[in-house]
C-alpha cells in the first residue's frame, strides 16, 4: 500500500515487534533508530510505547532524538506517537514527577482517578473526528491519561471520566491507545497516518 520508510525510536521500554509488523503489513519499510538526524530527515517517524514515563523519555534526551522529534513537530513531518509515546509529548507526567517531557502540548499527563481498574487494559470506545481521526474502537493498556491537549483536534474516550485517547495536528498523529492492536480501525488509522 505504501513505499514509505518508517522509522522507530526505540525507547528501550518498548515492545516493537508488533509496531514493526503492523507497517510491514501496509508495505512499509521499518528501520529502528535513536539517530538525532536520521530522526530529522525521516519520510516517516514512530515514537511507541510501553513503559515508563521517566525510562522512556531518558534514552532520547541522552541520544539527542528529544530535540529531533520536537523539530518534526514544530515543522508539520509526519510523525505518530503510541501509548507513553503519547504521553512524552506533555509537559509532565504523574507518574515520574520532576522528570520533563517533550513540552509540546501544554499540559500534564495524570493518573486514572476513581474506583476504575487501573490499569486500564482492553478495548474502549474512541469518539471524535479530524482529518485523520474517526470514531471507533481501540486497545489500551494504561495507568496514566492527560485530559486536555490545547492546540490539538482530540478524540475522546472514557474511563472514570473522559480523557484524550487521541490527538492530531497536521501531519502529526498521537495515540493513548496502540492503533498496531486494534484490528481493522488501527489499521485504518495508520495507513491514513503514512499517506501523509
């Protein structure tokens, strides 16, 4: 479906394998790298998830990827951000106070609150529509949420009140949920990510 080269940055918290098959899947060419410009002349980059707020974000501020990511950003380059990749784009997170994270959206990542199951594991219904965005479906594994994302075009979802499962700005995409295990509707999402 797509000639684009993708790029991971391993975290070293993340499971990639299952990121890595989802664009092969969709024709994609997937390489991993930490690599500051490699990150900055990428077609394509993914920021993934699993782990740790603090454990995640330490491998790119010590490689010089943090300052390469927020470029692309800043520039409009098709970037995609899952689960705590998601998250390292705030300013903070509960869950590793003190530690900074990329300062792109204005505002602090918090821990589900209330008598929910935390963490929140399973499917969970998204709701909001953008240029890349629709409704539908997705899988979360998640402690922690942000519950605004000013500047952003958000969906929705819900777990002991309403938090952001998704955002885009452009070219940009960031999900709570792992778009790469959710069936047709994450499938969906991404190839509509790469075409851009």
């Amino acid at each position: 479906m797509s000639a684009a080269e993708v790029v991971v940055v391993p975290t070293g918290t993340a499971n990639l394998a299952s990121i890595r098959a989802a664009f092969r899947r969709l024709g994609a060419a997937v390489v991993e790298s930490l690599e500051a410009e490699r990150i900055a002349q990428a077609s394509h980059v993914v920021l993934p998830g699993v782990g740790a707020f603090a454990a995640s974000i330490a491998p790119l501020r010590a490689s010089g990827a943090d300052a390469a990511l927020v470029a692309r950003i800043a520039a409009d380059r098709p970037t995609l951000a899952v689960c705590v990749g998601h998250q390292l784009l705030f300013e903070r997170s509960d869950e590793s106070p003190g530690v900074l994270g990329l300062g792109v959206v204005p505002a602090q990542v918090g821990r589900f609150g209330g008598d929910v199951r935390i963490p929140q594991f399973g499917w969970n219904e998204v709701t909001g529509e953008g240029r890349l965005l629709r409704s539908g479906f997705a899988y979360f594994a998640n402690s922690y949420r942000a519950t605004e994302a000013p500047g952003w075009t958000v969906a929705m979802a819900d777990h002991g009140g309403p938090f952001v499962a998704a955002m885009e700005r452009g070219n940009v995409l960031t999900c709570q949920f792992h778009p790469e295990l959710s069936g047709a509707y994450g499938c969906d999402l991404l190839a509509a990510w790469l075409a851009c």
